[in-house]
C-alpha cells in the first residue's frame, strides 16, 4: 500500500528526500526522511504540495515516531 501511495504522489520526484507513510484521509500527507538521523521525525504536508524540502513546508507533528504512535498518533 505505501508504494503504491508513493508512487501516485510522485513523491520520489517531488521529495527524494522523504517518503509518504500515512494520511489523515483528508488531502494531508504524514511523510518521514528516508535516511539520515531524522528518520524518527514526522511532518504534515498536503498532499497537492509536496515539494523537496517537506520539514519546511510542512508541520512537525513528532521528533519521536514510536512513542507518538504509542500514545495513539495525537495531533
């Protein structure tokens, strides 16, 4: 499924950098680095603005992925 919706967005042409791992089933992207020490963190971005630089365009929702979906992924 995360392929596939990656591939849809275009996110590897769009953001190299990032890849798409969830949405909010309203046009917003939750997206993470694909490599480099930030990997844990993730940012909001809409989808119909996905652009290389996803941390500055978008909203950090966590610097934590495992303990923010611990505590039921809260916004």
């Amino acid at each position: 499924m995360l392929p596939e919706r990656n591939a849809t967005y275009e996110v590897a042409r769009w953001a190299p950098e990032w890849v798409l791992v969830g949405d909010d089933s309203g046009g917003t992207g939750l997206f993470m680095r694909r490599h480099g020490p930030d990997r844990t963190s993730v940012h909001l971005l809409g989808l119909g603005a996905v652009e290389p630089d996803v941390a500055a365009a978008g909203e950090r929702v966590t610097g934590d992925l495992g303990a923010w979906l611990a505590a039921g992924a809260p916004r």
